[in-house]
C-alpha cells in the first residue's frame, strides 16, 4: 500500500475553508490524506493529551510518523531540559503511547543534522538510539553526504538493514556535504520512507536566518518531476509491503497540492478517509 501525506497540518492553507479553527484542522485534513508527520515533537516533547486528541480525531485506519525529539537527533544546541539522556528518551517514549493503543503510530522518524556524519562515534550512537526505541518502528534519515559516499555507501545500507532500520529515501537539492543523494533502497520488508523536500538550490545554500526555514522549502514540484517519481515509488513498492510519501515543501503552500497530485498520477482512491465535512451539530 502507498501512503501520501505532508508534513505538520496547520499551514495547508488550499485543504480548509476561510475562518477554520486550528483545532478543526486535522479532522479535515483526514478527509484528504491517510497519514500525516507530527513535527511538532521535534520541536518539544509533546504532552500525552495532545496525542489522546489526535488519535480520537482521525480515523481508525490513519496513521501518524512522529518526529524524534530534538535533543534525540542531536540538534539541540541549548540546555537540555532533561536530567539525563535515558530520561529524556523514556519521556519521548511515553508521548508515544497513545498513537501505539490505537495501533496509529507508522514510525518515529529519526532525522540527524547536517553534522551528523559517517564515524564511528555516530555509528554508536545510531545503536544507543535503536536499542533505546526497541520495540518502535523507527526511519532514519541522513542530511550529511559521507553516509553515502563511495566508501560507506554500501556498508550504511548493510547497516541500518541489519539493525531494523527503515530507510528514508529524500528529494532535495544537491549542494555539497549538506544534502544526500536519492539512494533508492529499502532496508525494510515492511515499510520504506520517501520525503520530498523540494529543489530549491538557492534556499538550500542560504545561510540559516531568522526565515530560513521559508526560503529553504519554497518549492513546487512540477507534473514531470511527479511523473519520474512514480516510477522510482512503484520499483520500491516491491520490495517493502507499505510505502509512505511526504511532502515537506510547504513554505508556498505547495506540498498539500503536489501530494493530491501524486495521488492521481499514482491512480491511488483512498477509501479510508474522514468525512471533508465536519459535523457542526
């Protein structure tokens, strides 16, 4: 099964009408799209009634990949607000238990930094990561090119194929170490992640600002493009059961659009979905 979705579900400005609360958002957006990314644990540890109301809103069959928490990744370069590593990963884990009783929870999406690159200390902490999630279904994915350089391609593969990893697959500007290349392979017999991050070369390189997250993002995806792309998602539709897309180009707008998109050119009808109406009464 090939799953579409985009990244968060506030800022798709095209799927609502004017005046929506934001509370209403995500019952309308599971009239479009089966899936979603929650991004906003990235960011903080979301508290557990926030997960409680996200499952009671969408459908039984709806799915959520939740993105790991900051200071998990890396990223965070300010005071971790945890006593320690352990127990920030348990209450990362414990934010999770709602998505995990309704049987909603795709996958945790372990996304490292652009300094996150191929050595052995990161490989360690790659199997930190993995044993101290055992039992989630976890994605990875690399924004630093040695992982998939000449050298180490091939071993990262066999790598995170043996530790249970499930490869995420990425469309984005190639623009030296910061980007990775499209490496289709799925290291899952189950699931494998495609997100699309748009090609915004100009955006990519621009020096991170106070709105750099807007330029980096702002693109659409033309028919072409999304035409190529099908081809690469049914070849990997063979080798993992469930295949999940994403778009994470939503800094114009774009991604709610190129994802309806892709569903018609992939000739996909979603019987699965939310009524697009809500029920006011």
């Amino acid at each position: 099964m090939i799953y579409i979705g985009v990244t968060g579900w506030g800022d798709h400005d095209s799927l609502y009408h004017a005046g929506i609360s934001s509370r209403d958002k995500l019952k309308l957006y599971a009239g479009y799209f089966p899936i979603v990314e929650v991004d906003t644990s990235f960011y903080a540890i979301q508290p557990r009634k926030n997960a409680e109301k996200w499952v009671r809103e969408t459908p039984r069959s709806f799915q959520f990949i939740v993105k790991a928490y900051q200071g998990m990744t890396g990223h965070s370069r300010g005071e971790n607000p945890f006593d320690s590593k352990q127990q920030m990963f348990d209450a990362f884990k414990e934010s999770l238990e709602p998505y995990v009783n309704e049987n909603k929870l795709a996958m945790v999406l372990f996304q490292f930094p652009p300094w996150f690159d191929c050595q052995k200390k990161h490989v360690n902490y790659l199997r930190y990561c993995k044993e101290s999630m055992r039992g989630f279904p976890l994605a990875i994915e690399f924004r630093h090119q040695s992982w998939y350089s000449e050298d180490f391609k091939e071993k990262t593969l066999e790598f995170i194929k043996k530790e249970g990893w499930i490869h995420t697959i990425c469309d984005e500007p190639q623009v030296g170490n910061g980007s990775v290349p499209i490496v289709l392979e799925a290291t899952h017999s189950e699931k494998t992640l495609f997100r699309f991050h748009g090609r915004n070369v100009y955006g990519w390189r621009k020096p991170k600002q106070e709105n750099w997250r807007e330029v980096r993002y702002l693109y659409r995806y033309n028919e072409q493009e999304l035409k190529n792309w099908t081809r690469k998602i049914h070849a990997l539709a063979s080798e993992s059961r469930d295949i999940y897309v994403l778009f994470n180009n939503n800094s114009g707008g774009d991604a709610a659009d190129n994802a309806k998109q892709m569903i018609e050119l992939l000739g996909i009808e979603y019987t699965i979905l939310a009524p697009r109406q809500l029920d006011l009464f």
